[in-house]
C-alpha cells in the first residue's frame, strides 16, 4: 500500500531543474528532454531498485535510441555503481554496428562523477547480443529474486513453462518472417498459449554468458527473455516501454510461479494433466 | 514501512499545474478539479500500480460520475497501456445506457499522447455490466498475485468463503429490494457474516467472460465482487470511494486467506468445525 | 528497498501551506503547528496505511494532548473512513475524565469533509480504558496481518509469548508503583526478558471488546498491549511517539513470531527446553 | 512496485532549504552540504527504516570523515531514538584514536531536539571495533528480519555459508597485508567463491558484543560482516557507500538464502554435494 503523495499530480510534466551547470552547454540541453535514453536509464533504475532488481549495483540496463535522429545510438549504465543513483551524463554512448564508443563518463568533469575510472556495464556483449540478433529497443538486466529462486527450483531443468495465466498477454508472439529474414512481432501471446523461457548456467564472468546467451536467443525463437541460473534474468523489447512492460510481465509471473511451485501447484496445464 | 515525506504536508492540497498547454482549453479547465474521474483514474492507478495490482498494463479502472451533472457518463482507462503512467485525456468517455463514445484519446494533439490508436479497456463489457446490473458508481480489475493464488488453491471450487474475520465488516450488506427491483446496501457485513465471492473460469477473451460474469452477478446478489480464475478480481461499489475500500478489503481478506490456507487454519467457521 | 525521494531534505521542515482557507481562522492557527495531534494523527495514518496496518477504513489512533496546556484533550479519528486521507478537522475532539465531546467534524464547513455524519472510530470505549487504566498518552489499533495471523496460529491460547530477540528491548518494562497506585515505567525490557501479550477474543461489535481488553490490561500489569484474536492489536504508550515505537516493534516481533512458527522455530527459550 | 514520483528528476540535485534559523551559523553552513556525514546518516536512516531494518529505534550507523579535512572524525547517530526521524545536528561527533566527544546533541538548542538526555548508539564500541580493526569508512547495523531467520535456521552454527549465486560478486575480496599489517581489498569475490560470514551469540547488553565481534573479526579476515544470532547484523566498508553496497548485496543473499532453506536448496555447492 502506499499512501498518495500529495505533491505529485496527474497531468503534470516533472518540472526540470537539471543542477549541472559545470556540465557542458551541449550537454545540459541534451538531458533537458525527460525522455532522452539517459534521463530514462535513471529514472528506470530508481524503479527497479524500489523492486529490489538492482540493489547492491547489480543488473543493468541499455537503451537504443529508436526515435531519435540516428537509431543505431546505445545507451549503456556504468558497470559497479549504485544504480539507483546514476546520473545521466554518466552513461556509456555506443554506436551500432561496430559498437565504437563515442562518449563516456570517463570525460565529465570530475565533481559531477564519482571520480574513478567508469567501465560499461559487464553486460554489454548481452545487451549488444538482443540488439543484434533481435533488433531490440532496450535490454533489462535484473537480479530479481523471483528469478533466481525459480531457477534453482527448476534445478536441472533447461526451460521455464507457464500457461494458463491471464499475464501471459501482456508478452509478445514473436515468428520468423522468412521474407525479411528476421524475428518479429506478430501479436500478443495467447492465454491458453505457454510462454517458454530457456535457462542458461551462469558462468564466473558475465561476458562469458555472452555464447549460451546467442545460442539461447538462436533456440528459442519465441523468447523476449533469457534465464540465467543462480543470477538473474534478461529481458529485451521493440521499444524502453515495451522492455519495461514485458521485464514487468515477466517478474510478476516468476513471482507467482515460485509460490505456486511451493504450494505445488503445476505450472502448466500438461504438468496438471500428466 | 515508509520514511514520512516531508513534502507532503496534512491538510494540503495538490497544487495543480498541469503541463498541457497543447490540450483544448475546455480540457484544460475540466482537468482543473483533482477530484474529477479521469484524474482520479489516474492517481488510483499510480497506486494499484505500487500495490502490484495493475503491472505489466494489467487490470483496468472505470469510474461512472455519479456526483456530476449526467450521472450518465463513464470513464473508462484506454487498453494495453502502463496503467500509472496514464493521463487525463488518455480516457474514453461513454454515456449510458446506450454507451455512446462521447470522447477518445484519439481526438487529442499527438505531442500528448503515444500516437497509437487507442481502444477502451477490454474490461469495458465487464465494467458496463457492473453499471447496468448493479447501478455501480466505479468498477475495478486488477490481476492481485493473492487473487490469482487463491483461485488455485480453491481449484474445482466455484466459491470463495471466509468469516470471523474483523475486516469483512467494510464490506457492504445487500439485499433485493421488492419494491425497486434494485440490489440495495442495506448495512455493511457483520464480523460473523460468511463474505462469498464466486469464482469464474477465465476465457481466451477478456469479453468473452462478460456472460459468466453476469451470470455470477445475478447468482449472487450479495456480492460486490467476482474472481476470475488463472486471471484476478473485479469489484465494484456505489462510487469510486466504495470500490476502492472493498478493493482493498477483499484484497487484505484474500492476502489472510492465502497464507492461512498453507497455514492449514480453516477459513471459515464451519470448515473449522467440520 | 527505495530509491531516495531527492525532494526530501534531511534537516528540512515541511514547508506548511495547508489549503483551508474555508476553515475557521481559529483553526486554521491551531493546526498551523506540524505537530498538533490532529496533524500526527494524519500523518502516522498515512504511514499505517503504507505498512497494510490500516486498509479498507480499518484501524485507528487516538492521542492525548499530554504536552499541551490541556492534558485531557483527547484526539480521535472518525469511523469508517479512508484512514490515509482524513484531514486535520475531521478529528472528534473529548476531553478527559467525563469524556465530553468539545468538536466534531459534523461542524466543519461542508466543502471541507466527505458531507455524512461522521461518528468516532468505533474503538473509542478502548482507547479510553487505556487512557483511564494507563495514562497513555497515545492509543494505536491496526489490522497488522502479522498480528491476526499470530492470533490463528495460537488457536486456543490467550497470551503470545517471545523472548531472547534483540527487538524486545524496544518495549518498556511495567510495574506496579504500589504509592501512586499506577502502572509506570522502570526501564526497557532485557533481551532475555519474555514478552507476553495477552490474546482476547474478538465480539461482534467492537464496543463489546470493551470488558476483555480491560480485562486483559487489568491482568497484565506489565504489557503495552492487547491482541484481539481475528481482529488486530492494540497498542498504547506514554505518548504518541512511544506508542508508534512500541507498535512498530511488536509488529516486527509478530512478523518474525510467524515466521518463527511456520519454520518450527520456538519462539522462546523454554518451549526451546521442553 | 513504485509509481514515479514526478517531483523527482534525473540529474537534479535537492534544493537544501534547512529550517534552522535556531541552529548556530557555523552549524547551518556545515550542514548545507548534501554529503557531509550527518546528512548521510539521515538520508540512509530513512532508507533503512523503508526497508523494516532499523525500526522501533533499532539498529544503528556511523561514518568516518575518511575524505574531509580530518579522517579521524566519526560521526554517530544516537541511541534509543526513531532512526527515520533524526536530524543532523542531533549526532555525536567523535575523534580517533582516543574517541574523544568533540559535540554532543545535548548541546543544541532545545527546540531543535527531543530535549532529552542523548547518548551515542549502544553499537558504539562495536562501531570503533570496525573503524580500529579494520580501517572502516563506516559501519551500518540492522535488525534485518532476514538476518535474524537465517541465524535462527542456524541454530547451532557459527558460520553462514553461500555460494554460486551472482549476486556474491558486490561483495569484497580481502587479504592480510604482510607490509603493510593490515587486511586490504584485493578484489571482488567471484561467482564461486563462497561468502563466510560469522555468527555470534547474541548478549544481554549490545556493549557486551565487543569481545565476541572483534574475535569474529580477527579469525574471519576475509568478513565484511558479522551476524548477531537473534539480532541482527554489523556491515562496514571502506566509505559509507560502499559499506551501504556490502549491506545491500548481503542482505539480499539472507533474503535469497532463507527462502532457499525454506525450500530445502543448499546454500553452498559442498552441501549440494555432500
């Protein structure tokens, strides 16, 4: 529950008053677009913090600038940072295909930065990986607890399957589109329809993800999402919202699912007929 | 728990300044009243959205202005979209009995909205049947995890049953009256009442639950609420006030219900004593 | 987990600018001062409400002015209300011993209540036996969850008893001062003392409690306390932010007292040893 | 979940407007700056309390000055107060290696305290354990219910053990330094390396821990942390962000860890094969 906070109002733009007057002019004109990626990448990982996704600096999230002037534009949050505390100009700035960094942190005037030497995310081969071989929008890294427990749970299983929930519409259907030669949406999944995401095993170093994860993505057609066992979860979507949405979707039937496993209850209706 | 915000004070009201200077003026000066139903859609949906109710764009809301000058006409919150993120504007508006769209997001300037075509919530048949059999002043959906849980534990059943329980009594007590024809409240439930919510089963279409729904409305006349299975709860009451305290009263009854059932306590007083 | 709310300063005074200006100018004065009960009692319902204690109009507070010029000036929440939403003026104003009512919201300018004839919560006859028995300063009444789940699991006990947990220091330490004939405070509980807060039996209408719950505070001279089984819990303390301590440590001990219990861990030292 | 609170923006920092004119001068300008450490303790109280870690007075923080003028100053919050609600004048400010008392709160203005007799956390030489043994930057200590469940589902053993979980990676690698004397960060802990954090035996006074602790912290020198069995716990780091960082990652694998005990998952691979 959560009582009303009397001080924000429907209908009202948050009223911007960016304090970064020892930031570049190009810069504070930049950010002063609420819905630029970066202001996005904020206040997004404020959220999943409040969702205890990211606490302790863990998970990560990218945004490609699909709207603006040049899509091919990234946006990545710095790799070992508080993510509920990031501040848009310190964001990594990459640029697709050959993913050539064109700003970083590492060039903002020290008493706006945390004033160490900044790395992008450890994520970044798997975020580049969704924009690759799925055209995303934006990738979600969390590492939602809900995730994990339903991953260790599914101890030696390879795939996550629920059917049967009404959630499972807010997830997209994705196919082969044999004349385009890609994967695309193709509607909205069905509730009798069983979502399937594959878990990969986690490895000591999250770049060494970055193959089972291609192979994850290559196998499962279907998937907007990719399991990673003892760790967490990826998420991608055509757009911020859409990954949002869908990262949301998700979590709330991982979450669901880990109760209905201890409370034994099948996740599908073959478990339930079997 | 939650540290107080110190910007929120007692006794204040929202300063309103809404940032839509893009809207027709006449939109601009209805939107002025906070307690007006499209903002109130919006501030409860923030809320519902914090309450894990309405994530991943689920769930919906639809308030009837029954204090305005057309008791007539309904709000209903568009399909598809984040439910805390919506906007006053973003609303269709319908006039009963006949439910003529009086108004929809789609006439509003592009720069406000998403530039998509919006449609009214797929709740909308189950709303109008809310308004229709009932005489309902706003009618809630949301997809609560505890309502969720609670139709599979009571898998088979077709009933929802708990008493002795002190929060029952914000519920309402209704009757049939001979002389109106109409189902009335006439107190509100007694701490040794037995509260029974009927459970549907949930069908591939939101619309298609509309006649089970209704079947379910006419079957229990003391009710203020139906549970879909697999899919969440809708609830009703004379205004939007009513509704949101049922809401959240039958949600603090199914939370209680859940953690008993895999308590094993009985939840209610003749399963106890059986 | 939350984000930090960078509205919110440490060291920052809600700046006051209560929008009532269709009070009476003699209250507006009055509740000019953030810390006038009527202005606590709204902001620790807000927080309540927060923590699930308060949903669906259930629960209340009361506080007696104890470091204002008249210590009998007894503050309480009306009945039946949005406890996260009362205002200043909608409180019920007695004073102490004969309990005669000074103001009620019933004479507030219409534009300012909800317009119905409000009644004092419902717990009135127990706040003021803590009042009478205790010389509280504050009296606090949730729906906790924790605490009616407690009440189910100790089915056929009256008394919740833990002990040899770091949180019981928080609470105070009774005795019987046998020359002023009062219960008063000689210190905090040790972590190796037992608490034990006696469980009475819930009645139909919560006036009826009113002989327990004496009862109970007549029989356990050194609790702060009194669950009411099915129902919730009642917690009092010299003032009101002691009451707000007190409850607030109870409830995290029944919170961790269901867990304790569902994991088979004894919730103290001698049930240990038998 | 958390609707986004409008009235926050990314890349804004908070407009410090301090209400108190009855503060000295030299005090209002010390405090004005957002991260001096008084407003840090205040700013991670409310946090904490947020997350039912340091309610009902629990639990405790104190930062070393390590990057002002002076690194030996220590700042300590006080005892027995509501942790969500202290200002920054009401620490106590401390020098090492003496700990001599350089302010006290019961040197300001009435007004601006609770005008009673402060004294300096009951965690205080548990604090100056971490800062002697261990070169801190601060010390944070929670009742954590997911702490207390752990070392109550370790009933018995002196150690909590978890490995291969990703989010183990947040934490530090440290190793005794022959040259320099002292245990220095060498790292972050990889994905299999297993986290041991030490469990002591709760006493009746929190003073009395001192010995237990700093055995703790001389025989684990690899610990950031030491549980308090049916207490709590103690985390420091090598400035308060990351000490915030350590509690964080750590209390999510107590969180993680109960669950999986619950579920009967091994906490460690050795278990899992054993």
């Amino acid at each position: 529950m959560s009582a009303p906070c009397f001080c924000c109002n429907a209908g009202e733009a948050p009223a911007k008053t960016t304090k970064n007057s020892a930031l570049p002019q190009e810069l504070q004109d930049e950010f002063s677009d609420p819905n630029h990626p970066a202001n996005l990448i904020c206040e997004l990982c404020r959220l999943f913090y409040d969702n205890n996704w990211v606490t302790g600096t863990g998970g990560g999230i990218s945004i490609r600038d699909v709207d603006g002037k040049n899509p091919n534009l990234v946006y990545i949050a710095p790799s070992g940072v508080q993510k509920e505390r990031i501040q848009p100009w310190e964001m990594f700035l990459v640029e697709l295909p050959e993913e050539k960094i064109l700003r970083t942190p590492n060039e903002i005037p020290k008493e706006l930065t945390k004033s160490y030497k900044y790395k992008p995310s450890a994520c970044t081969p798997l975020f580049m990986s969704c924009y690759s071989m799925r055209d995303a929008g934006a990738c979600i890294h969390t590492h939602s607890q809900s995730a994990v427990m339903m991953t260790l749970l599914l101890e030696g299983k390879t795939e996550f399957e629920i059917s049967h929930i009404e959630q499972i519409k807010a997830l997209p259907k994705l196919k082969f589109n044999e004349s385009t030669k890609k994967i695309e949406k193709i509607g909205s999944m069905e509730y009798y329809d069983k979502l399937v995401i594959p878990i990969i095993e986690n490895t000591p170093h999250e770049e060494d993800l970055t193959d089972s994860l291609q192979e994850a993505i290559r196998n499962y057609p279907g998937t907007s999402a990719v399991l990673v066992r003892r760790h967490g979860i990826y998420v991608w979507g055509e757009t911020v919202w859409k990954a949002k949405v869908y990262n949301e979707a998700i979590d709330y039937l991982l979450e669901l699912a880990v109760k209905m496993t201890l409370a034994k209850v099948p996740l599908s209706q073959e478990t339930l007929q079997s």
